[in-house]
C-alpha cells in the first residue's frame, strides 16, 4: 500500500511538471505533443511487452472504438493544452483545463445515470465563480484571449477523452494507457503530417528536456499512475488527486515566476475547492469506475 501511495503521488507530481517541462522546449506545441506521444508510447510498450501482459482490447470491438475515440480526444486536449501553455502560462492554462472534470460531473447524470446531488450543483458553481475571478479583468473588457480558449478547448476534450475511455470498461489498466497514447500519437502525427510533415527541427539543448518529458513525465508516470491506483483506495486516489493542478501552480510560481494576483488565488481556490468538493461527494455506487481518471499526463 504505502508502495502504491508512493507510486501515485510521484505520477501526480509529474503531470503537474508537464507545462514547466514545455516551456524549456523550442517547439510549438503539436510538434511537443508528437514527440512527447511518440517516446510515451514507445516506453510503454516496452514496460507491457516486460510485464508479459497480452493485448486483448480487439476482443470488444464497441469498447475498442470507444477507446480509439478517447485517445483522439485526448492527443486533440493535449495539444490544446500546450497551446494554452505557451500562450498564456502554466497557472491559468491548468486552471482551464481543471474545468473538464467538473464538466463531466455535472454531466454524469445524463452520461452515465449517476445521481444529481447538491455537491455536484454546488462545485460546478464554485468552479464558474472561479473562473470569472481568475479572467475577471479579460471579462470585464469583452477580451477572451486565444490562450484561454485553447485552454478551454483542451477541458472540452477531455470531457469527450474521459466519456468514452469509461465507457471501455474491459480494458484497463496498462493495456488500457498503452493503447490510448498510441492512439494519442497517430492523432497528433495525422494532424501534423498534414500541416506540416513528420520532420521536427530540434535545437541543440532540447533534447534533454524532450526525453524527461516523453520517458520521465509520460511514460513513467503513466506506469506509476495506472499501477498504483488500483491498490488505493477510491476516496485516496480522489483527494490524492488534486495535487496535481496544485503542484502545477506552485511549479509555475516557483521555477518560472508566474504570479496570480490575489482575486485570481481566490478564483484558483473556487476553481480546485469546487472540483475536489463535487468529487468527494460522489455516489458511493459509482466508486468502481476509477478506469477514467487518465487526467492531462
């Protein structure tokens, strides 16, 4: 147990070092995303390939589409993300995005025949309210920039990544990451061959920061995560998980300088208290369903 915990806190913090990772790399953000997908998938096939697992998602073709659905949501979030990443910094673009797990909560009722309750109502509210404190001023003048739209957009797909990943219940796990970030990377490769090609000029010193994203971030801590939360405890890996968009805003403040100001910490705070809220109070009979917790990796 204390093995898993471990597993699980290191994966988190990981993913919240993904925009502070970016940053030190020279390209935009397709093309970050492409080789990130590329070296994720690659390591993760060789960690499967070592486990001696087998491949069974052909097994249900309904949940395999299901599955291919979301890994193309999920390589269309990420480079939204990134996008939101370089356009307008790494706190609010992960304020942005945090907003697509509260949109699946207030959605499950509908989605998955989960029970409305005044939790959800409550958090989806204090999310709302935390994003007009955090673009308060972008509101006021009639100004959405493109960044906070990317940012939004990437939230938007993830509710589609984490809706049809839920819905491929028989595969799971390991298989389950492996194959979605393959998915992932074919998605990110078509969108790129058609704009630009497969070649990527890579500047000397980025490498390093590249291979820490594709190994380090992504493929160990896509092992860690799906490893790990399997032997947790459901309401461990729901409150366990908020560290990871507050580990990205103390990251962007303490290694790249970003600063919120104070009406933006109190948006940051309706933002994460909302979404933690609404998720602690879930529906006990829907705790099994952990399978969908892929987050932004």
């Amino acid at each position: 147990m204390k093995n898993a915990y471990f597993k699980y806190v290191v994966a988190l913090l990981l993913f919240g070092s993904n925009g502070i990772v970016a940053s030190y790399i020279v390209l935009n953000s397709y093309e970050i995303v492409y080789l990130r997908t590329l070296i994720g998938s690659i390591f993760l096939i060789f960690v499967f390939a070592l486990a001696k697992q087998k491949m069974q998602f052909w097994k249900n073709k309904s949940h395999l589409l299901y599955l291919l659905i979301s890994g193309v949501a999920m390589g269309a979030s990420w480079i939204f993300l990134f996008e939101a990443f370089a356009q307008i910094g790494v706190s609010i673009a992960t304020l942005a995005y945090y907003c697509g797990p509260v949109i699946v909560m207030i959605l499950s009722p509908l989605l998955f025949k989960e029970k409305m309750t005044s939790a959800k109502i409550l958090g989806f509210l204090a999310v709302i309210i935390g994003m007009v404190c955090v673009n308060g001023q972008a509101f006021a003048e009639g100004k959405i920039s493109m960044g906070l739209i990317f940012g939004i957009l990437s939230a938007f797909m993830y509710v589609i990544m984490v809706v049809f990943n839920k819905k491929a219940i028989s595969i799971t796990g390991l298989e389950n990451a492996t194959c979605q970030l393959m998915v992932s990377f074919l998605t990110v490769a078509i969108f790129m061959g058609f704009k630009q090609g497969f070649s990527v000029e890579i500047v000397e010193g980025n490498w390093i920061p590249i291979l820490i994203l594709g190994i380090v971030n992504t493929g160990i801590g896509c092992y860690f995560y799906f490893s790990s939360i399997g032997h947790l405890p459901v309401q461990s890996v729901s409150i366990l998980g908020y560290l990871e968009p507050l580990s990205a805003l103390i990251f962007s403040a303490a290694i790249l300088g970003e600063t919120l100001s104070p009406l933006q910490i109190v948006g940051a705070v309706f933002i994460l208290g909302g979404a933690a809220y609404g998720e602690m109070f879930r529906s006990k009979s829907n705790d099994h369903n952990e399978s969908y917790k892929v987050k932004n990796m």
